[in-house]
C-alpha cells in the first residue's frame, strides 16, 4: 500500500536526486586537458631533443596559447591574469625577442656583423649577406623554442589563477613524471642495453625516454619536489587537526601514512628511485639542493607550531635517507670514479668566457654555440668529440646573446622566481605551489651551471608550466564582488 507521505518522499526522491561532485566542464578545463596532454608527449621522443620535435612542440603550445587567447575574444572575458601582473619580465622579454631578430637582420650595419662572413665573401670571391649571428639558421631554431616556452608559460600562467587548476596541473605533472621514472627503471631492468629506443648507445643508468641520465634526472627532480610538497601539505594539514599533543601528533602521523600518504609516498618512492638510479652528480646535488630551499620555504612562522615542523621535517629526512641508502650507490660510485666534475669541462668553459668577451655587447648570434665554439678552440681542449654544448646555460646565453641582453633574459626569470619565493613566504593558504616553483627554480638554476639539461625541451617546457602556475598563485586571489563592496561598507 503506496501512503500519500510515502508518495510524497518519492516525488521528492525522484525532484531533487542526490548530487554528485563533478568537475564543470568550462573552457579552461577543456585547454588545461589539451595542455597536460602536451606536456605527457613532450618527454617521449627523447625528451623533444629532436628537430621535428621542436617543430610539434612549437604548434602545439603557441597554437594552444593563441586558441586560448581567441576564446578569451570570443567570449569577451578578461585574462585572467594582467600582463602587467609580470610586467617587467614581459618587457624584458620582449627587448630580448627584438634583439635576436636585429642579430639574424641583414639590414644592421656591416660594422656590426661577425668577421666570418667577410671572410667567407672574400674565400668565395663574391659578396655574402652577413647578420650579427655567426649561424642564423641556428638563431632562428632557437628563437622558435624560446618562444615555445614562453607559450607554455604563458598559458599555465592564464590556467592556473584559479588553485583547483593550479593543483590538477601539478598532481598532472607529479603522475606524468611518476610514469617516466617507472619506464627508466622498467627499462633498465628488463630491456636490450637498458634503454626503450634501439637507436639509443646502451647505458647502466636509467636515462627513461631521454638520451641520457644527466638529460632526465633534472625532470625527474622536478617531479620529486613536486610529490615532496604535496606529502608536506598534506602531514601539515592532518597534523594540524591533530590536537597540540606530541602523541597525537604522532599517531595522526602513522595514521595518515598508512592511509591517505601511502598512494603519494609510492609516487616520491618510483621516483626518487629512478632519480638515484641515474647516477648523475650534478643533477642529484642540484636536487638535493632544491629539496632543502622546499623545506625552507615550508617553515612555517606560527608561534606553537615548532614541534610539528620538526616532527614533519624529520619524517622528510628520514625518508630521504632510507632511500638514499638502498639506492645511492650508482651515485656513490660516480663520484668515487670520476670524482664530482669532469676535467675536459673547465677548459671548454674558458674557451666560451674568451669568446664572450670577443663581442661582449652584441654576441655571437642567440643559440649558436656548436658554430662559434670551433672557432676559439685550442690546445687546452681535447682533439677528440665534438662540443655541442657549454656545460653551461648562462655562458653560452650571454655568448649568444652579449651581456646586456642576456642579462635581460636571465633577469626576466628570477623576477618570476623571486615573487614565487615572497609568494611561498606570505601566503596563508594555498602557498605550496608558489613553494614548488620556488624550489624547482634553484633546481634547474643550479644544474644549469654544470650542465645543459635546461636546453632539453622536455626540462624547459615543464619548469616553464610549473613556474607560470607558481607565479599565478603567489599572490592571494581577488575577493568577490560582492565581498569587496561589503568591505567597503564596513570601512565606512
């Protein structure tokens, strides 16, 4: 027997069904899924360190960015984040983009131009269009990546404001890297000479996708601090609702390891692993680094708070080191044969400083290196190989582009860096982001003082995400309208 009351719940059963959480499916959602999915091809072909890579990359992202930009148009809706929310870095940016194209310009004067090529109309005895640039073809291809960064910058930055996006890009870059360290250590293992591509020299270390491990253990740091911070948030929070006793504290500890942290602590274990198994010295002290600047930054400033901080830190620590033990040896073992640098190195790196100075303000052309290093090679260097790169990011910037500009390249950076660490420092909430692009900066800043993982697109256009999601989140979001208008009353 059907009751009215019993009709009644069913007709408002049936009007009002329970709701499920869902994410909305708006715009930015569909350009963020485009976007993740960029930055899960980009590692694959040997992390993009490939010519037709460069050329995918570059339509992908720039044409990302621009499809973004039209939507916003289309709609009639602002960016969300102002342009002149990173002015200086834009202004720089853009004289540097300006002065590369002047270098590849044979318009400037002939007084400008490199003696190579009068020297080279004088060898073949007619005359030859000359440019700044030693190599303009070289130029150009690495204006194109630079500019392909900028794109993903650019749009993470616009993506990112809003902080449920911000964290779907960096779990998105934490899993991302958790798959690639898992095919490193698969392959290592389980396939022919250890690598996934036949066409690759066989190696003992795993190197993942990339052409070798000192190329991936920089993208494999990134996703380790990535993972690192997350753990941290995470404690902090659970331990926070914990009560002020230390026994609690450490129950709730055990409790949310067993728990929630287990599927995060699986992730940092994978890799971390792959990152040891790499052996790279540079790249793992630049990691270690990075992970002590994440630990700094996440020290909290709140009177009572000390023993949670030291019982977090010391659960980091203890974490690290047991890894450290049960897979550091490769890494041991490098710097027991080969010490922590290479000899070869120091020379290349006189030879580039002398051929900076050989044309300190106007440079030797943006991206040129391979062309002009032949050209101040001595006896100090070896006769054997071919040097393809410095060793070293900022040299060869300032190589290419002079000290002015590239100082403008560099600068334009650590402004971004720089408001991620006051970001990570000032907020109260959400503050973990800032704190990741903060750390990874130091990251891949100090490895690029030794080496050129930084000039692997696959490294470049995913610190380029992490850093425009950063610097969207280092300041708090603007309050609603509504909310604005109350304050405003209040005031009154």
């Amino acid at each position: 027997m059907v009751t009215t009351e019993s009709f009644g719940m069913a007709r408002g059963e049936a009007a009002n069904p329970p709701r499920r959480r869902t994410l909305p499916i708006t715009t930015e959602w569909v350009f963020l899924t485009l976007f993740v999915c960029g930055l899960a091809w980009v590692p694959f072909w040997l992390g993009s360190n490939r010519l037709i890579a460069w050329g995918i990359n570059a339509v992908l992202f720039a044409g990302l960015a621009a499809a973004y930009e039209l939507s916003l148009l289309l709609r009639g809706a602002p960016h969300p984040v102002a342009i002149s929310r990173v002015g200086l870095s834009a202004v720089l940016f853009g004289l540097v983009i300006l002065w590369i194209f002047i270098q590849n310009a044979a318009w400037t004067p002939a007084g400008w131009h490199h003696p190579i090529w009068q020297l080279t109309s004088e060898v073949l005895g007619r005359p030859i269009a000359g440019s700044i640039s030693v190599a303009p073809d070289l130029t150009a291809i690495a204006l194109l990546r630079l500019l392909t960064a900028a794109s993903t910058f650019w749009l993470a930055l616009q993506l990112c404001r809003e902080a449920t996006r911000a964290r779907a890009l960096i779990w998105s870059v934490v899993g991302i890297g958790a798959a690639y360290a898992a095919l490193g250590i698969f392959a290592l293992g389980f396939m022919p000479n250890g690598r996934l591509f036949a066409e690759l020299k066989p190696l003992k270390f795993v190197a993942s996708t990339f052409v070798n491990q000192n190329h991936y253990v920089t993208y494999a740091g990134i996703g380790l601090i990535a993972i690192l911070a997350l753990i941290l948030r995470l404690y902090r929070r659970e331990i926070s609702r914990s009560g002020h006793h230390w026994r609690l504290h450490l129950a709730t500890l055990i409790n949310t390891t067993g728990r929630r942290g287990a599927p995060l602590l699986a992730l940092a274990a994978v890799i971390m692993m792959a990152l040891l198994l790499t052996g790279s010295r540079g790249g793992i002290i630049s990691t270690a680094l990075g992970i002590f600047v994440l630990f700094c930054l996440n020290v909290r400033k709140v009177r009572g708070t000390g023993w949670n901080e030291a019982l977090m830190l010391l659960f980091a620590v203890s974490l690290v080191a047991a890894a450290f033990v049960g897979f550091g040896d490769v890494f041991v073992g490098r710097i027991t044969d080969q010490a922590l640098y290479d000899q070869g190195r120091p020379a290349v790196l006189i030879v580039t400083v002398r051929s900076i100075l050989s044309a300190p303000l106007l440079g030797l052309g943006y991206g040129t290196f391979s062309s002009a290093f032949p050209m101040f090679r001595d006896d100090s260097t070896s006769i054997m190989g071919f040097w393809e790169k410095a060793h070293n990011t900022y040299l060869e910037v300032f190589q290419g582009l002079g000290l002015v500009f590239g100082a403008m390249l560099i600068t334009c950076v650590v402004v971004l860096v720089w408001d991620c660490v006051k970001g990570a420092r000032t907020r109260r909430r959400d503050a973990t982001i800032p704190a990741i692009a903060a750390s990874v900066s130091f990251l891949v800043g100090i490895h690029a003082v030794i080496d050129f993982s930084l000039q692997i697109q696959a490294v470049t256009l995913t610190y380029m995400a992490v850093l425009g999601a950063g610097v969207a989140q280092a300041t708090d979001p603007p309050p609603p309208v509504g909310m604005v208008d109350v304050r405003r009353e209040r005031r009154k």
